[in-house]
C-alpha cells in the first residue's frame, strides 16, 4: 500500500506539472508541483493504524489543538462515517498565553474553529513545511481582531503559531494532502486552551477569558457527542453550531457574524445530547469548586509552553504554561525517544524578567482594554511566519475547483503600531530553508542559573468583569519581550 501510495503521489505530482507546463510552463509551479518535502508518502506505522481503525486513506480528516495539554490532535473519518482519532502528537511549541488572539504582534496563538483548504497548505514555508489556520475568522473580524499568517509548521519556533518538529509536521501535513485527493474540500481545526473538561473549567474559572471559552466548549460538546465534525457558523458576534432552517423555512438561514441571527433550530437529538453534557459537566465542575479545587494563577510572566517530552530533551527546560514541568516529571521522561529532531537553538518557555521588575500587566477584557488606561504589550509588528512566495499547486488547484482564496489570512487587515519597549539585540530578520537538522549533542552554553519565580498577581488585581453585549469573552494581555527567538519572520 505504501508503494502504491507512493507512485500515486509522484504520478499526481507528474501530471499537475505537465498541466502548469503546457499552460505557460510556469517554473515557481513546477518547483512546488514536484516538492519532496510535500509529496512525502504518509508514513508506515500511520497507513497500518488507519487499516486497524477501519479508515480510508482518503476520508476526511479533522484537527484538534489544545494549549495547556500541548497537544495536537489528528481525528479521520472511518468507514460508520464517524471521525475516530487517528494519532495525537506533541506540541514542541506554542506561544503567548492561555486565551484567544486579539491583535497583530501579540503573540498569541489563535483559539477557536478555523477552516484549512488546500490553498492554506504552503510547501515552500521555511520552517520545513506549514498550513495557515486561517485566523481571523469571521467571528474575530467581527470583534475587530487582527493578525495574519498564523501557522501550524515545523521548526519548534513560535511567535503566534503552533510549531512542530519537521518530522511531525510532514505526517500531519500528509494527512491533510491525502483528504484533499480524496474530495474534502476543507478541513475543521478547532483551538482550545486546554481540553474542556469539569476539572479544567473549575481550575480557570476565575480567568476573565471563561465567557469565550464556555462558549467554544458548545463546539467541542458537539463534537464529543456526535463525533461528527460540527457545521460552524456566526451571528450576532458569537459562534453557532449544527444549525439548520426552522420547521416550514424555505431555505436555509443565512448567516452573518455582525448581524442579528435569522431563525434557525438545532438538530433535536443533536440538542438534547449536548444539553445533557452540559448538565453533567457543569454539575461536576460546580462540584469540584465546592471541594476547593485550587484555581490556577493568572499573568504568570511567562510565554507560552511546551510538551514535557521536549522540554526534558532541553538544558533548563521547561514546558511554561504546558502541563507536567516539575523537574522531576521533565527527569523520568529523559530517556524517552523525542517525537522528531529539536533544533540546537530551540528557547523553552521561561518567566518574563523584564516584565517582573514593572508593574504588573493584568489581564482585561478586550471592551476595557481599549478604554480604560491599562498597559497592553505589543511585538513588533513586522513579525509574521514566512508567506508564500507564490501561489503554490495547491492554492491553484483550489481556484480550480472553486474552494478558497478569500479567506487568505495573509491579506488580514494592516498590524497596529509596535508599543514602545526597550531597545534589543537586533534577530535575524530570516531564516534559511532548511532540510533535516540534528541538535547538536554538546553545545557550549553560559554557566545556568536557577529562574526566578514568576510574579503572581492578587484576585485584586484583576479588573472587574464588564457589562458587554459581546459574548466572545476577553483575552488576557501578553507582555512584551518574553520570548527571545532567533526569528522575527514567525509569529
């Protein structure tokens, strides 16, 4: 099956170069038609666990993302039609804080459900190969949200994106690929800021966040329940899932994310399993507050996080907001095999020290941010992970057969001005492409110093919680310079 998948994918390669070449023999397109990095065969092992999991190799596939678990999470759909998962996979880095992204230059990493069509696929990226998220959606436009060119890619380097190993981003990006050839359209990634769980929902139920996160947690509910990927749409500044026409509606709603929501209904056995979930999550969860469960600490100082399996490949590794970073977790997880090479000059995640010796950034809703005097941290706004040099196979093989090309993020609206911060050794401004890289095994490095503990702030210091319509809830603010990476080309 692998030899023939093989073969397939370089006669499919063949013929989109042939089709470029009789239509002006475009050199850019052929380069991306004939991309080893792209047209690398899904792997063995996965081909094997797809026959176990009575899977096509070319049904539809569905990705799930979670930021405090940093893990990514690949669902394919089996022959019942329902999505099983397929393989979930480490995160080696991701960037910003628990929450959505509001702005250019934040560094946050996006939350929310996001549409990938093969126009979003880049296979020139230069951190080994990429897919935009496709963030903004409508929803955050609609919220007035900026960024662009946030991206799941290779390298372990993130500054708004979710990055993985090479290695790992050439099987996810393979998966997507595969369901591309087999008729899906688009696929759905669905970003969270941990697994939406009774137990997670009592720990962040203070984080001013939780009105966005309890509404995101209907999508995930719907998913749960049905194993179907949910039917995603946008009203009144807020997201809808599974609706359809009303009972004696001719056509079905029509929907816009600023505008007030047209009659719709949900699925009644779709209904009714959610609401009973919701019941029993939140019986749990209100059970759970009431046994004291400790709530977990807001502006921590500290930039993103990092699966324990690689911070423990790393001298004073730490996996920042990511769960299971005590020394002794990081230890006994040593001798276990790294899922992909890590870069020599990979940074962990580690506690803001600029930032501790200033007044504390609080976290606000996104109302109050901008009319209130608070302090909001900003990156430079020429920060982006690399864009496509050209339109690539897949983008015109989108324009083809009429899917995408609107929702291009890189045309997003213009980043806002770079607050003012002091002044820093200047990065490079880009990286090489890259092939395969080996960490080197003895790095000469500066003698390591115990970190200090990040600064906590009080309950008190939080802002009292807004009277705003918006139910998108809010994101906390990110401070500047937390995060010293080699690339300014990468959000």
């Amino acid at each position: 099956m692998t030899h023939r998948t093989l073969v397939r994918a370089l006669l499919t390669s063949a013929v989109l170069a042939a089709g470029v070449m009789l239509a002006g023999c475009d050199s850019d397109q052929i380069s991306l038609a004939q991309n080893a990095k792209a047209n690398q065969p899904v792997p063995p092992k996965l081909v094997a666990a797809m026959t176990e999991k009575d899977m096509d190799m070319q049904s539809p596939i569905l990705v799930r993302l979670f930021k405090q678990e940093a893990e990514l999470e690949v669902w394919k759909q089996n022959r019942s039609g329902q999505f099983a998962l397929l393989k979930t996979y480490p995160i080696c880095r991701w960037s910003g804080d628990l929450g959505p992204k509001v702005r250019e230059g934040d560094r946050q990493a996006p939350e929310g459900f996001y549409s990938i069509n093969p126009s979003q696929m880049n296979p020139q990226s230069a951190y080994y190969l990429s897919f935009n998220t496709g963030y903004p959606n409508a929803f955050d436009k609609a919220l007035g949200r900026t960024g662009s060119q946030l991206m799941v890619h290779g390298d372990c380097s993130s500054r708004g994106c979710y990055a993985m190993t090479d290695e790992q981003i050439a099987e996810i990006y393979s998966l997507g690929r595969e369901s591309f050839f087999g008729g899906q359209k688009a696929f759905q990634l669905q970003a969270y800021p941990f697994r939406m769980t009774p137990v997670n929902m009592a720990k962040h139920r203070n984080n001013p966040n939780m009105p966005f996160w309890k509404m995101i947690k209907e999508g995930y509910d719907h998913f749960e329940v049905t194993k179907q990927e949910p039917k995603v749409d946008f009203c009144e500044k807020k997201y809808v899932f599974d609706a359809v026409k009303a009972p004696g509606a001719t056509r079905d709603p029509v929907f816009d994310a600023s505008a007030k929501c047209p009659a719709y209904v949900i699925p009644e056995e779709i209904a009714s399993a959610v609401h009973e979930k919701e019941q029993r999550d939140a019986a749990e969860t209100a059970k759970l507050v009431s046994k004291g469960t400790p709530v977990a600490r807001l502006n921590t100082g500290i930039d993103g996080g990092m699966n324990a399996i690689f911070a423990s490949k790393i001298p004073e590794g730490n996996t920042g907001l990511s769960e299971g970073g005590d020394s002794q977790a990081l230890a006994s997880m040593s001798l276990a095999r790294a899922p992909g090479t890590i870069p020599g000059t990979v940074n962990p995640p580690k506690p803001n020290l600029a930032v501790q010796q200033e007044e504390p950034v609080v976290a606000t809703t996104s109302s109050t941010a901008s009319s209130a005097g608070t302090r909001v941290a900003s990156a430079n706004a020429s920060d982006k992970s690399a864009a496509d040099k050209s339109e690539g196979f897949f983008s015109s093989f989108a324009r083809k057969v009429g899917i995408g090309g609107t929702a291009d993020a890189s045309k997003t609206t213009a980043p806002a001005p770079a607050a003012a911060a002091p002044a820093k050794p200047k990065v490079a401004e880009a990286k090489p492409q890259s092939v395969v890289r080996v960490a080197p095994k003895a790095e000469p490095k500066q003698a390591a110093k115990p970190a200090p503990k990040p600064q906590v702030t009080t309950a008190a210091a939080a802002p009292a919680p807004t009277s705003s319509t918006q139910l998108a809830g809010s994101a906390p603010v990110v401070q500047t310079n937390s995060f010293d990476t080699r690339f300014s080309a990468v959000k």
